[in-house]
DNA sequence: TCTGGGGTCCTAGGACCC
DNA sequence: TCTGGGGTCCTAGGACCC
C-alpha cells in the first residue's frame, strides 16, 4: 500500500455504446444496446439511457428487447473500438511506462514509475486532465479512480462513474471498505458471494471479523488468503505493463442446437483453422489441444490433449480436434463448439523432433499448407456470432436457423445480405454519402445518412440489398482529424468475439 | 426468444518418478 | 507383503473477469 493514491484505474463509460453514440448522431441521449443479435445473443453494453429500462451486460437479446423495445439494437464493430482503445491507450503510455491493460476500455496505470504525482493534489490533477484528453481526442468520456492499490483505484472509479474521478486517501481504505458488500471485492462473485452469505458473512467488516483461518476453511487455502488480505485493504500487486498469453481459442455459439455428427465435425474442423489463424497471427505456437462442447441443455464439458512438442500445424490441430470429439457423446444435439491451444511456447518455429512425435501414430505428415488450404470450405450457416438477425425495427425469423443442420447449404441470399448489411455498420453512397445501416431484411437496406460532426439527426432511405450505388465504409473519425479506425476494418462483420465492456 | 466469446486462475485426482 | 512422502505433469471442471 503506496503512501500516496498514485495507482490510477481508467475505466471508458459504457464503452461500445457511447462510440457508437458518438459515431451516429442520431442515437445521442437514446436508448442503445451492443450484442449478438442472433436468437442467442446477450448484450455487450448497454448504454446509461437503456440502462435505465434495466437493461444490463450480460443480459440475453429477448430479455434486453422486452424492457426497452424502443432501443437501437447494433452489432458491435470491434476493429472501430479498437482503434479508439489504442488512442486511449496511447495517452495512457504519455503518463507512465507501467500500463497494464485489462481489456479495451480499461487500464491500470502506475503515475509513480511515471515519475508523476507525488501527493494526492498531483494526482488528481493527473486524473482530471486525463480524463480531459481523452474527450478530447476520442469525443469520449472515461473514469478515473485513484488509490493506494489496484483493487481500491478499481474500486474508486466504479464509483466514479460515468464520467467522474474518485481518489481514495492511502489509510481510509479499511473504513472505507468496511461496511460495503463482499462482492466489490475482486473475484468475489455469485457463487462465493453466496457461500460466504451462507457463512454469515455478507460485508467486507464481516470478512475481517471472521479472520483468516475461518475463511481458508471457507473458501479454501489461496482464496481464503488473499480474500481477507483484501478485505484489510492490503493488496501490493505490481502494475504489470506486458503479460504473455497463454492461451488461445474460439467458440461459436449456433442459434440451433446441431445434432448431425458430420456437420459437428465440420465445424469443429473449421474452428480449428480459425483457432490456428489466431495463433500464428500471434506468433505463438502451442502444445495443449482442447475441445469444448456446450451440450442442448448447456452443460459444457472440455477435452484435451497435450502433444509432445509445441504445434502451429493446422492440420496437427484439426486432427487433435477431431481425435477429441471421438470422445464426446453429441446425442441429444449441440449448441457451442470451441476449440483451444495452450502451453504456449513464444516461438512459432516448430521444434523438429517434437513434432515428429506428436505426428507419429496420424495419417500422413501434411505440411502447413495442407491443412490452410481447407479454409474458407462449408458454410458458417447458423453462427450466431456471426451477426445474424434483423436490425432496428425490423421484423425477425427470417434467416435464423434456416440452414439447420445441412452440411454445405451455401449461404442463402438472406445471409448474406444480413452480413454485408449488419445493423450499425457504415456505409457510403455515391450520391448522398456516408451513413450506416439501420435495418435490413426483405430484400432491403434501410440507411440514415448522417456522420459523426452532426448534430442533428440525419434522414433515412431504403434501398435494395443489391442497390450498385450504395457499398460497407470504413468508420469516420468520431473527432476532427481523429483516427478512422479502418486499420483492419472488415465493414462485413466477420465472426466478432463479443466482449463485456463498460460496466 | 434463456443464457456470447475470450481469457485467467485455482482445485483435485491420478499417473509417474525418485 | 497392511501401505511414505514428496514433486511434477496431465486432465477436467469451475469461478471469475470484461
């Protein structure tokens, strides 16, 4: 615990929603919600005006729809909110070279090895004008909490928000914590939180009081441990500017649940060439192979698979995959596949003769190029990830679940109109100009015209699908002579990961 | 319209080895 | 020939976080 609050929490208020807020003027002061529009989808982030229809992260799509039917519903546009983060990120790196980022709208920054802050005046004063930066060059707010420690700063700008700054004085935290709930405390959750409420202990006072040894017997020998130790405010964890992975994987999520074992197959060998993909654009390679299956009734089990030698092959993963799912019973149908590598090793250059033994016993040695030829085969059908389903005030039931269980149905007309036309997604057209997509289904586009500097409403058109006139854009910059965040921009949503952000 | 996707860390049992 | 005591690796599952 540092004598003085120079651990510094940024946290973006409601993240994806506020961007897009800012990039479709039309959507200022209403009601937006970011997430898988799929009939299996659950919102991203819900901005502060849904949030007052009790609209909430996390939350599935139907149940987001019932208590705001009026809110806009997009599909989130990652490559534009990472553009952002990195600007964010950028005036993070000018206060400290300890940045510790926990995803894209939040950061850990250390203001003592920046040489910044030595009391608690510096240190807000570092905050404030942080936070006046970041408006500045992103159009968007953040907030700050500042604090002693990284659990307290956390907690400081949860606080904070939206749209403020909290600095807690280094020797308040033990009464500041004491009489609030356990669950603020980090990685207390549902579960322990309940185990603890069954224990009597619901506050952070009643952490304390029960006393370490009560609360290993609890929770158990490392939890136990560091759960009380937080709860006395103690909490010495470094920022930590650059943490290695140490795992990858992807999951699609279908929206109906898959019971034919060639198309499960299909599939899990597509996620593998995806998963692959992945892990060579990191330059990393891996040992440890793992299948996840969530079943009809979502229970989820893994299987793993550890080879001797680290592996980047797709066609070595695809195999373990595949080898793997051998040993899944699917009856009874299945509605998530995923596929994983970890133990990874930092070097993407096979060693030889490991990987002479992991390929004994397979078919066929098959180089790199073996396997990469495969992708790009069969359909993606039913992903839910994919960005199906209709957008804004659009009827539904179109395109879901139409491909069931075929195993190379190409997509239908439908789908990819769908994809090509994602609500919330930009567009331009050669007569009246940028825009972004509002709605589609039936055969049309329903367009608003309008860019981030407006400040009224632009006016709306629809158009046919195929209308030559009107293409996917790139993002504009949400401030004069800001990023775009075209860099890797694909306006035709690809498989996006969906994240939690902006709590 | 009931439940996403990408991660991290921890626990626990069994195999295996010395 | 009625039972050791680690240590490490692997597998599986679960809690938690954004």
């Amino acid at each position: 615990m540092r004598a003085a609050p120079t651990i510094l929490h940024l946290d973006m208020d409601a993240f994806f929603a506020a961007a897009e807020q800012a990039s479709k003027p039309s959507l200022r002061g209403k009601p937006v919600v970011v997430g898988g529009l799929g009939p299996r989808g659950v919102v991203a982030t819900a901005s502060y005006e849904a949030r007052r229809f009790g609209v909430h992260s996390a939350m599935p799509m139907g149940q987001a729809r019932r208590l705001a039917p009026n809110a806009a519903y997009l599909v989130p546009r990652f490559a534009f909110y990472r553009a952002i983060s990195g600007q964010v990120m950028e005036l993070l790196g000018r206060l400290s070279p300890l940045v510790e980022p926990l995803s894209l709208d939040e950061a850990f920054v250390d203001l003592e090895a920046g040489g910044l802050a030595g009391d608690s005046a510096g240190a807000r004063a570092v905050g404030e004008r942080l936070r006046a930066e970041i408006l500045a060059t992103t159009g968007l707010t953040g907030s700050v909490g500042l604090a002693g420690s990284k659990m307290l700063a956390k907690i400081a700008s949860e606080e904070a928000k939206p749209n403020g700054l909290v600095l807690f004085e280094p020797g308040s935290e033990r009464a500041l914590l004491a009489p609030r709930s356990v669950r603020i405390i980090p990685g207390v959750g549902p579960a322990t939180g309940d185990h603890l409420r069954r224990a009597g202990i619901t506050t952070v006072a009643d952490v304390v009081e029960a006393g370490e040894d009560e609360l290993v017997r609890i929770l158990g020998r490392s939890h136990g441990a560091s759960l009380y130790r937080m709860a006395l405010g103690h909490d010495d964890r470094p920022v930590v500017a650059e943490r290695d992975a140490k795992s990858v994987s992807v999951e699609d999520t279908f929206d109906v649940d898959l019971h034919d074992r060639l198309r499960i197959r299909l599939e899990v060998e597509r996620l593998a060439e995806r998963c692959v993909a992945r892990l060579r654009g990191a330059g990393h390679s891996g040992r440890t192979i793992v299948l996840k299956v969530r079943r009809y009734d979502f229970s989820t089990l893994t299987r793993s698979e550890t080879l001797r030698g680290p592996t980047d092959d797709p066609l070595v993963v695809r195999e373990a995959a595949e080898r793997l799912l051998e040993l899944v019973d699917t009856t009874g149908g299945v509605r998530l596949l995923g596929v994983g590598v970890s133990g990874l090793a930092d070097y993407t250059q096979e060693d030889l003769f490991a990987q002479a033994g992991a390929e004994a016993g397979a078919w066929g040695g098959g180089g790199p190029g073996a396997g990469g030829a495969e992708a790009g085969t069969g359909t993606s059908g039913a992903a839910a990830g994919v960005g199906m389903g209709m957008g804004v005030g659009v009827g539904e039931g179109g395109a879901a679940g139409g491909a069931g269980d075929a195993a190379d149905a190409p997509p239908t007309a439908t789908e990819t109109a769908t994809r090509r036309w994602a609500p919330g997604h930009d567009v331009r057209h050669a007569v009246l100009g940028a825009g972004w997509v509002q709605g589609s289904g039936l055969g049309r586009v329903t367009v608003r015209f309008e860019e981030p500097g407006s400040t009224v409403p632009g006016r709306v058109r629809t158009f046919v699908v195929d209308d030559p006139e009107l293409e996917p854009a790139d993002p504009l910059p949400l401030v004069p002579g800001g990023v775009t965040g075209a860099e890797g921009a694909a306006p035709v949503a690809p498989a996006a990961p969906v994240v939690r952000a902006g709590e």
